[in-house]
C-alpha cells in the first residue's frame, strides 16, 4: 500500500502544525507546576550575591557582595545589616558603608571585616538571608 506524494505532503503539513499548534500552547499556557505558586522565578535575580571573599593575612578579609533590587522602592541595605558568623564568633563590617539599591537596578560593593578564625565554615548574614562563604 503506498501513498501518493499528495497525500504524504497532506500528512506532514497536518503533522507539522499539529506540534507547531501544541508546542506555542504550552508556552502560552504553562502547567500549573511550571506557574504555580511554588515555581521559581526564572526571570528573578538571587537578591544578594557573593562575587569575591578574599581573607588578606591575618588583618582583614574583604567581601564583594552584588545586590540588586526587583521591588518597586529603594532598598538600603546599611552596614550594621551585615554579619559573618565564623563558627561562634560574629564579624561585622569595620566601615559604616550603606547601599541603595533603587528598583531594577544592580549594585556591587566590597564591605571589610576582621579576619576569621582559621578554618571556621563562614556565613554571610543580611536581614531575611545568610549566604554560605
């Protein structure tokens, strides 16, 4: 039984827009898993990023951290928001430096604490997040 080159266009072409026609409805309209409530943000930038902890001798360390702001205000996040806890003991920030992140946009700065303890497993804190280092 063969089928002639009419029919077999015929049964492409349908085939063809039959997954053309499923594949943009998916898009248009996820599963609820993929849109629910639950499901991450791809879209979203993490809040806070740790770019670069350098612990420079025995003196100080320094932490480059990247915030960004995806909210409708000004975020400020001030020195005295900022902790690293180095096993029991809790660094904080040797200069008042504060940050405004305004709504969209990106922002980097590089905060000085004390030197940790060698080897203690280190943790930024920042109200609502703790970043391991």
């Amino acid at each position: 039984m063969g089928l002639d080159r009419g029919t077999l266009n015929a049964v492409l072409l349908a085939t063809t827009a039959g997954l053309a026609i499923g594949g943009a409805a998916g898009i248009v309209a996820p599963t609820f898993a993929e849109a629910g409530p639950a499901a991450p943000h791809r879209s979203a930038a993490p809040p806070t990023v740790v770019t670069d902890v350098d612990v420079l001798g025995a003196g100080h360390m320094t932490i480059t951290i990247r915030f960004s702001n995806t909210g409708h205000v000004v975020r400020h996040v001030a020195a005295t928001d900022l902790t690293v806890s180095a096993g029991p003991v809790v660094l904080r920030p040797r200069t008042p430096t504060a940050v405004d992140i305004f709504p969209g946009a990106v922002v980097s700065s590089t905060f000085a604490f004390d030197a940790p303890p060698a080897g203690a497993d280190l943790t930024l804190h920042l109200p609502g997040e703790a970043l391991a280092l």
